[in-house]
C-alpha cells in the first residue's frame, strides 16, 4: 500500500471513530419529546373557552399541556390572568377528553358561572381546579353542573358559606384554608373536614 493510501486510509478510520464518539456523546440514553400536535377538535373547544372568558388574545398553544405521550389536552392553565369572573362553559364538554386539570390561581375572581353541565358522559374522571388567591365569596349552587369527581383548591379566597348543593357534588378532595368560614352549620363543617382530611382548618379561617 504506498503512503499516501495509508495516510488516507488511517484518516478515514480515525474520522469514524470520531463520528462513533459524537454520536455517543450526543445520546443520553432518553427517548426524544412525544411531538404532541393539537387536533383541530380541541383547539376549537379552547378557543371557544377561552372566547366566553375574555381572553380572545389568548393563544392556545400557551396555555394548554397534554396528557403523558398523547395528542389529548390534560389541563388548561389561567393563572394570573387579572379575571375578574370565570364561565364554566359547554365547550369544556367538546374536549377528545374530559380536562382533568384547570389552573385559574392568582386571578381577581370573585364569580364562577356554570349554566352548562359539564363531563355528565364522565363523571368518574377527576377534574382538579386550582382557585387559590382569588377573591371568591360564594361558591354557586350551579357546582353541581360540574359531573366528575372534583378536587377543588379554594384556599385562600373570602368564602364565608357553602351552600348545601357542594355537599352533593362529587367531591375527592377540598381545600378550604385562609377564608372566612366562621358561622357555617355543624353539618358543613363537618363534611369540610371529612373531605379535606384536616380538621386544622378552622384555626386558619378569618373570622370578625
């Protein structure tokens, strides 16, 4: 083999082992992103969400995450927006799948509409609302609108009272800490710590 051959046929190894060794360098081992692709369908019932709230600036895409590995919307994220109110819409019903997360945390909210009922195909999918740090008094009888099994975070807000509707609601779990549930019924209170598993949540609440 004269010199030259040798030469280039020593750089052309060595080359490969060089690409050998990026490419092992380049790879951790981990499974690239899932290319989540937002279906027509669901972004049409975002859209429309977002629409009865005010929000038509809003781009989609910002606000929304998907279940693990999917195409399918898992939650909806509205947190710090300045609302003042929220509907609860029959678009949320026009999902692929029922939501189970909606994020409206430190907002001015001191209203929830819920004309529509809402997932009564899906009443036994879990829905958590995150509603901490909003200025909410009430929580309306139209809760019961909502068919799945709810958790609800309404730490807080200014709630003094639950109407007796929440109590037939399908509730996991309920978070009602720093409000001003002083002078409610024996029978609310105790569903509350039934359901929130705490009873320290008396001692948190601002009473007059």
């Amino acid at each position: 083999m004269k010199p030259l051959f040798k030469i280039l046929f020593v750089l052309l190894i060595l080359i490969g082992i060089l690409c050998v060794g990026c490419d092992l360098v380049r790879y951790t081992g981990e499974e690239p992103p899932y290319p989540n692709k937002l279906s027509t369908k669901d972004s049409l019932a975002v859209r429309a969400i977002l629409d009865a709230n005010g929000l038509d600036t809003v781009k989609v895409h910002d606000i929304v995450s998907f279940f693990e590995n999917s195409n399918y919307i898992a939650s909806i994220r509205l947190s710090s927006f300045s609302l003042k109110r929220f509907v609860f819409s029959k678009y949320f019903d026009s999902l692929a799948l029922p939501l189970s997360y909606l994020g409206l945390q430190n907002n001015q909210i001191d209203t929830l509409i819920i004309h529509d009922s809402i997932n009564s195909s899906s009443a036994n999918s879990y829905f958590t609302i995150y509603l901490q740090h909003n200025n909410l008094r009430v929580i309306p009888n139209d809760i019961k609108n909502i068919k799945n099994t709810l958790e609800l975070y309404l730490d807080y807000n200014q709630i003094r009272t639950l109407s007796d509707s929440i109590v037939h609601c399908n509730i996991s779990y309920i978070h009602v800490d720093y409000n001003s549930l002083c002078n409610i019924p024996d029978s609310i209170a105790q569903w509350i710590t039934k359901n929130c598993r705490d009873s320290t949540w008396k001692t948190t609440q601002t009473c007059n």
